[in-house]
C-alpha cells in the first residue's frame, strides 16, 4: 500500500481512524486519533480514505499541526533518504594463525664456585600468551606436592624459589604443569604437563651452565614447551594395525597393541646424551662445526658399540635447539645404518630425543 504522512485512513480490525503523522518503520506507522492519542498501527492493517484534509476534532498542538503540514513524503521515499543507522565498533582482532608458545625452567646457580652455591629456579614464559604455572615435585609413587603456583605474563621470568644441592638430591622428579591464554581471542594452545629429570651430578659441572638470553649469568635451561618439537610417545605404525586385525583369536587389536607397547618400554634403553657439555669438560672457543662433529663422532661409535653387543634399542639425547643435530642423527640413521627410529618416550626423556631399533638379523 503506497500511503504517505497525511493520509486520512480507517481501522480494519478497530472502530475509529485517524491520520499518519510518521513512519516508525517498513511496516508501521502511527496514527493520530480524533480523541488525540498517538496510536502505533501496522500499514495492512489500514485503509486509506482520504489525502490531507485535516481531521476534525479538538485542535492539536502546534508540533502536530507542523507534521500535518510537512512535505508529503511515500513510504519508498522516506526510507531511502534516512540516515543508515551507525554500525556499533568492533574492535579489530588479529589472530596470527602461527603463534605458538615457548618455555623454560631455568636454574641459575647463586655462587660461580658451585661447591659453594644454592640455586635460583625461574619459569620463563617466552610467547605472547599469559600462563598459569605450577611446579610440583614427586616424593613416591602417587605422592606428590605442588610447590608453586604462579600468574606469568607474557614474554617474563617469573622467580620461583631457591634451593640448596641437598635439598635437590632428595627429590626424585619435577613435574611442570602450563595452562597458556590470552584476555581476547587467541589460538588455543595445548596444557602442558612436563616431567623433568635433573642430574644432581650437572649441578657439579660448570659445562652445564650456558650463556642465554634470559640471564646475564649463565644458566641450566630445560625446555617445557616449543614449537620445534611434536609431542610423540611411541607410534604404531599402519601395518602393525593391520597385522593385529588380521588375528583370529578374541583378544582386542587395542589390547595386542598395547600389550606390544608395554614389552617394547620393559625392555631397558642405553641412553647417550649427546649434549655437547656431557662430551668435553670445556667448550670454550668451540665454534659450532666443531660441537657437531664432536657429537656425531660420539654418535658413531656408541652406534657400533651398540650392534656389535647386539642391543635392541638406543635413545640419543639431542635436546631442541634450531635442529641441526636431530636432523643429522636422524638422517643417519635412516641413510647409513637403514635403521628405523621414532621419537623417544616424551614421558621418560622430555623433547629432543630420538629412540632407535635395532635389527638382531645383522651379519
């Protein structure tokens, strides 16, 4: 129906009529009676009888009578010219889709003469996120005892606490627990739980104290998270899953498969830490070709020593870092010896390390 401001009309579903003073939207208008009440009425539900003769009845006010009165305007018209109704601002997000997170537990020793010093532990949290950070050490089996619980923002150390060498002796294991986020979206990022070894032995040796970017003095840093090593425990490989379905017994393929895991892990792992401050007591003026070729010598003849006594399996310990010695071990192996390896047990050895099988077919 094409009515306008002015329009005398008729109540279809009510007693009365009245004239159009405005639009409130597409669809309504409203109508002011004889009795002068503004009545809200939808536009099918009027019939027009007249243009814009004024109504009689008692006189309106002057407001009124100015929008009788102004330039008659269609429905079409009225609402192309009005003005858009502004778009609430949104704040502009970017999320970058490769952002991952990066962290550290650091032990910073208080005295350069080791005999002498207790050590500072820190959290560092090198990423954009914020995190939740809790330390928790193992007193026996099922038995453990959470340290510290701290708020770490993004891109600081936080410090934990101090501890004496004794202290450190006595307990068995740390475990590290990181809950990463941030105050608007994000992509989320896996929590954390990171079991770490120390070798109260390292605490003896200044080789295990490094120059680093956190820290004017040097520090013993264990990686907790980074986005240059994927989490694996042992994989099961296609065929193994095809083989174990091919079996006719009753016994689950999860059950035969995790039955083979279990008998892989029972057997006992050499373990050569490649690490080059646990090959030479001083590193000092070794440039970088050199640590590598210290460590693959070392990694040569701990191969041999390993096939000559017919081991099954060796874990080589290469640690992060930019990859340069993973990739050299692993190409190795797959290259010289023809061996098959996969990624060491997270659970018993943290990132970085490669465990490699070993044929007990060779001549």
């Amino acid at each position: 129906m094409n009515i306008k401001i002015g329009d005398k009309v008729k109540f279809l579903n009510d007693v009365g009529g009245g004239k159009v003073i405005r639009f409130i939207d597409k669809e309504t208008v409203t109508v002011l009676n004889a009795d002068d009440f503004e009545i809200p009425s939808l536009i099918n539900e009027l019939l027009v009888i007249g243009s814009n003769d004024p109504i009689s009845g008692p006189v309106v006010d002057k407001s009124r009578k100015a929008a009788m009165k102004a330039e008659t305007k269609t429905e079409a018209d009225y609402f192309k010219n009005a003005p858009k109704p502004k778009e609430p601002e949104v704040e502009d997000v970017f999320v970058n889709p490769s952002e991952e997170v990066t962290a550290f537990l650091a032990i910073v020793p208080t005295n350069t003469d080791l005999n002498k010093a207790k050590f500072d532990f820190y959290i560092i949290n090198d990423s954009n996120y914020s995190a939740y950070f809790q330390l928790i050490v193992a007193h026996a089996p099922k038995l453990f005892e959470s340290r510290k619980q701290l708020l770490v923002e993004a891109n600081t150390k936080e410090f934990i606490g101090t501890f004496t060498r004794d202290i450190l002796a006595e307990l068995n294991d740390f475990f590290v627990q990181m809950f990463f986020f941030k105050e608007r979206i994000f992509n989320m990022q896996p929590a954390v739980d990171k079991k770490i070894k120390l070798n109260p032995t390292k605490l003896f040796k200044s080789g295990s104290f490094t120059e680093n970017d956190f820290f004017d003095e040097n520090a013993l840093l264990f990686t907790i998270v980074s986005p240059e090593v994927v989490q694996a425990e042992i994989e099961i490989s296609a065929k193994e899953i095809e083989e174990a379905m091919k079996q006719k017994n009753d016994t689950p393929v999860l059950t035969k498969l995790a039955s083979k895991e279990k008998n892989m892990l029972q057997v006992s792992d050499e373990v050569i830490d490649l690490h080059i401050h646990e090959l030479v007591d001083n590193e000092a003026g070794l440039e970088n070709k050199d640590k590598l070729e210290i460590q693959l010598k070392e990694f040569h003849a701990r191969m041999e020593e390993a096939i000559q006594q017919k081991k099954k399996k060796i874990v080589f310990i290469h640690g992060v870092g930019n990859g340069v010695l993973k990739n050299e071990v692993r190409k190795l192996v797959e290259k010289k010896y023809k061996f098959e390896y996969q990624d060491a047990s997270f659970a018993e050895y943290g990132y970085g390390a490669t465990l490699v099988f070993i044929p007990q077919n060779l001549k």
